[in-house]
C-alpha cells in the first residue's frame, strides 16, 4: 500500500534522490568513527578522502591542521598517521606491542599474499624474521662473508664507474646491480654480471614496480581494489612485474633444489630448504612458496632502497662539492689509496659517517615507513584508535621534526658530529623506522652504505653535469629518490 503510494508520487528524479540518500545513510551508519577517534578532514560520503593526497608533504600539512595523530578513509579503509619523534616514538617503541601487524594492502596483497616476512603476521612472521635475522648475521659479523662480499662488489663498481671516462651518465641501474648482487650473494650465494640482461630485466621491473606503487592511481586500487581489479592502470604492471620477479626467484630456488649439498649450506636458500626437511610447525611457514615471498621482502627491500640512498650520498657530495672534499681528506688521511675501506675503518671515519647518516636523513628513502595496524584497542595521545585500524608512522616527520634537529631541511652533516668532530648518534634518527617491525637489513645496509660510499669517494670525485642546476624536490614513489640526473664520476 505504502509502496504503491510512493511509486505514484515520485518520478526518476525523485527515485535518482532517495537512492541518494539511502547511500549516505548507510554509508555515515558504516563508517562511523568510534567516540574518541582521532579527527581528519571531512569525508565524502562512500568515497571518503581519497582526494587527499598521500605523500608526505600532504601528511606534513595535515599534521599542522589536526596534530599528530590524525584519520582519513579511502573508501571505507581507515587510517591513522602518526607523526613527529615524540608520538612516534610512543607508538612504535614505547607501546612495543601495539602497532606491529600488518593489515592487507590489497596491491601487495595479490603478490606478497600476506606470508614471507615483510607483510605477514603472527607466529610466522616471528619465525621467519628471527630465522632471516640468525642468518644474516651467520654471515655477517664475526664470520667476515658478508664484509667481503661487499668488497668484492664495491670493486666491481668502480670498475664500471671507472669505465664511464668521467662522461656523464645515469648511475641508477649500476647501483641497483651493485646493492642487488649484494643481497643475491646472502640469499643465493652469487653475483650476476652488470651485463646479463635477465638481471637488468628484474631490476628495472622492481624499479618500475616500486615507482607504479606510489602513484595515486595505484593508491585507488587499494580503496576499490574489485572494481580496479578488472580496469587497466598502473596496479596491473605493479602485479605482472612482481610476477616477473617471483619467476625469476622460483627459478634460482629450483637450482638450489637440484644442486645443494644438504651437509654444507652454501646461502640462506640452502639452509631454508634444510629447515623445509625438518620443519614439523606448518604455521612457521617452511615451504617453497613462502621461500619465494621471503627472498622477494629481502631482494626487494634490500635493492631499491640502498641504491636510492647511495644515488643521494653522490647526489648530496656533486651539490656541496666542499663536503665532497672533506670526505675524501678524510679517507685519505685515514686508508690512503692503496687498499679498499673494511669495517675497522669506520670508526675513525668520523666526518663520512656522519655525511652517510645525514644522507639517510634528508634522503628520507622511505618517508611513509611501511603500512601497520593496530593489533589490539589502544590509546594514542587520548584518543582510541581500534584493533586493526590501519596505521602510517610518519618517519619523514620524524627525520625533519623541529624540536629535533637544529637545521631540519638544511643537507648538514654537523647534526651527527659533537663539538670534537665526533660523530655522534641521534635519537630521532629513524630511517629505518623503529620497534618490532624494525627495518631486517638495518645492520646490513648500513655496513653496505660505509663501505660502497667510502669506496667510491676514494676513487672518484663526483660533479655534476656542466651547466646543470641540481634540485633538491625529489620524486615520490614507495620510495623517495632524488630527480632523475647524470652523474660525471672522475678518477682521482
Ligand atoms: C638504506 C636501506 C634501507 C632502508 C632505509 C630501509 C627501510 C625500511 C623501513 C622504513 C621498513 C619498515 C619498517 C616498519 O614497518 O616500521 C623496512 C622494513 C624491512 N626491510 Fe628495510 N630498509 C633498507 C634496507 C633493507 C635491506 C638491505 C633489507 C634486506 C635484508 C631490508 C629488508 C627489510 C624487511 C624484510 C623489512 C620488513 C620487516 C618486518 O616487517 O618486520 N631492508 N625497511
């Protein structure tokens, strides 16, 4: 009766009105916010912010509006940005436990599929970080491997900087070959030549991949990922490109297969598939296909990101050539030129340390950190944020924060040096965030970095392209890396 009404009184317009408004109910109804949430702007109705841009400057400003911890809502995903060193030191160290999951990103979801170390929960991410950490520093410290794997490298560097002649080029692809092949030796126990093409291939999909990732279209798929899953964008090379990669790790897994000698484990893919044999805990993860995704967080991680600060360490040294040159007094004074910098170097290398950290900070790899949810109610700066709301620490708002750092957005390596010129350590130096979620190649990466950015300044001075103004804006993708530039690396 009351239908038959209705139906006689309303037009199109008038039915087009009513959906309308029942789509705004439902969706205040759904999305709305437990009392005390942490405020953000105004959402759209179904849409909610996805408007808001998600890079950190973005964050930065939202920061100033509505503190630091605020919300937004792509579609109905929330999230909480925390920012600053004190709210997001309290979150991530201080409250240990509260923020150390991962909630599904669907864009990586559909590769990493929430197993391997980076993006998975529970006891196997437990097991499996311990088990890639034990390994690392197997072949790390005291055993010396990893050291000379790395020296091997850096020599292989400068042979192809060497082989430039001074011209102009584009240092990036060498790079990402020198960090990856340092991964490789860990994970696989070899190197690839620069040249070989299959290795090229992998390292410009990863590259892309990762450019692709950070693109607000991309950001889209993880609001209405049915929708976009069917549509053309950016989000299906991100997945085809991840396949490719992934092929390419079953690949070198499957040799290892066939040619290991269970007595004597050559790499951590040896010892893995040893643990495969005697493995009795499935949810610990110990099988081929968790293999692959593990080696895809390391090989990943542990390319881009390192090759990115070292394009900044070379970017940094060709804009302020006088701390070029006091970097390579030092190394100098310190080494000479007639053997490769080591580890027992770094402690009397105090001015280059500091120039490496202060790259870390302004370079700013990746500003956003990595995605985490709450894993249980808590409460953040008074407000109540819910188990599993997703969360973003700010680490970029970390590495400029005011009351932290005497010259933020100034390139100034006296902010780790003490009034004796020693370097000294920094407590809101957080580039490789903090916690239990705790970047796994910390220690690597930074033995990495001392011993590539040492060698490579105590072979060439680095100038920029004549005529060729040097801009500080970068370009953001999952990670934050400098312009697209050519570098001139000269022998000394
Ligand atoms: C300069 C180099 C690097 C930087 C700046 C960096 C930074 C980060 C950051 C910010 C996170 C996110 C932590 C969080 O969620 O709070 C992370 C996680 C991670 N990184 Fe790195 N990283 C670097 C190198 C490496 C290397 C060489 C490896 C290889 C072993 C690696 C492997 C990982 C893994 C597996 C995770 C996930 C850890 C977890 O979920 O528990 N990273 N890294």
């Amino acid at each position: 009766m009351i239908l038959n009404l209705l139906l006689d009184l309303l037009d199109l317009k008038g039915w087009l009105v009513v959906f309308c408004v029942l789509l705004i109910v439902v969706d205040i109804v759904k999305n709305k916010d437990p009392p005390n949430y942490p405020p953000g702007p105004w959402p759209l109705p179904v849409v909610g912010n996805v408007f808001t841009g998600v890079d950190f400057k973005t964050m930065d400003k939202l920061a100033e509006v509505y503190g630091d911890v605020y919300s937004l809502r792509w579609g109905s995903e929330k999230t909480v940005f925390i920012s600053g060193y004190k709210m997001v030191k309290e979150a991530l160290v201080t409250q240990l436990d509260s923020f150390a999951d991962r909630p599904i990103v669907p864009l990586f979801h559909k590769v990493f599929k929430g197993i391997g170390i980076a993006l998975s929960n529970g006891s196997m991410w437990k097991v499996q970080k311990k088990f890639a950490n034990a390994h690392l520093r197997h072949f790390g410290e005291g055993k010396k491997t990893l050291e000379l794997h790395i020296q091997q490298e850096c020599h292989y560097l400068c042979e192809a900087f060497k082989e430039e002649q001074g011209e102009p080029f584009d240092p990036q692809y060498t790079l990402c070959s020198a960090t990856a092949n340092v991964i490789y030796s860990v994970v696989f126990g070899r190197r690839f030549e620069y040249s070989d093409e299959q290795f090229q291939n992998i390292l410009r999909a990863d590259a892309e991949a990762v450019i692709l990732s950070g693109t607000a279209q991309a950001q889209l798929y993880n609001a209405f990922p049915g929708l976009f899953h069917y549509l053309p964008g950016p989000h299906q090379t991100v997945h085809s490109n991840y396949q490719i990669f992934k092929d390419f790790l079953r690949q070198q897994i499957l040799k290892h297969v066939e040619d290991r000698d269970p007595s004597d484990p050559r790499d951590y893919v040896d010892v893995f598939l040893g643990e495969m044999e005697k493995s009795t805990n499935e949810e610990a993860g110990f099988n081929l296909e968790n293999l692959i995704v593990c080696t895809l967080d390391m090989a990943e991680a542990g390319t881009e990101t390192v090759a990115t600060t070292m394009r900044w360490a070379l970017y940094f040294m060709m804009k302020y050539p006088e701390m070029q040159q006091k970097v390579q007094a030092e190394i100098d004074n310190v080494i000479g030129q007639s053997r490769f910098p080591n580890m027992t170097d770094r402690p009397k290398l105090h001015y280059t340390e500091a120039v490496i950290h202060e790259t870390q900070r302004l370079g700013n790899v990746v500003p956003l950190g990595f995605p985490k949810m709450a894993s249980k109610d808590t409460t953040l700066a008074g407000y109540f944020i819910p188990k599993g709301t997703a969360i973003t620490a700010n680490l970029s708002s970390v590495l400029h924060d005011k009351s932290q750092w005497e010259t933020p957005d100034v390139f100034n390596p006296e902010h780790f040096l003490d009034s004796e010129g020693h370097f000294r350590r920094r407590d809101a130096f957080f580039p490789f965030s903090a916690g239990k979620r705790v970047c796994l190649g910390e220690q690597l990466s930074r033995m990495e970095l001392f011993l590539l950015f040492a060698s490579l300044l105590q072979r060439f001075t680095f100038s920029a392209v004549p005529g060729v103004e040097l801009s500080l804006e970068g370009v953001l993708g999952f990670t934050y890396s400098p312009p697209p530039h050519k570098i001139c690396a000269k022998p000394r």
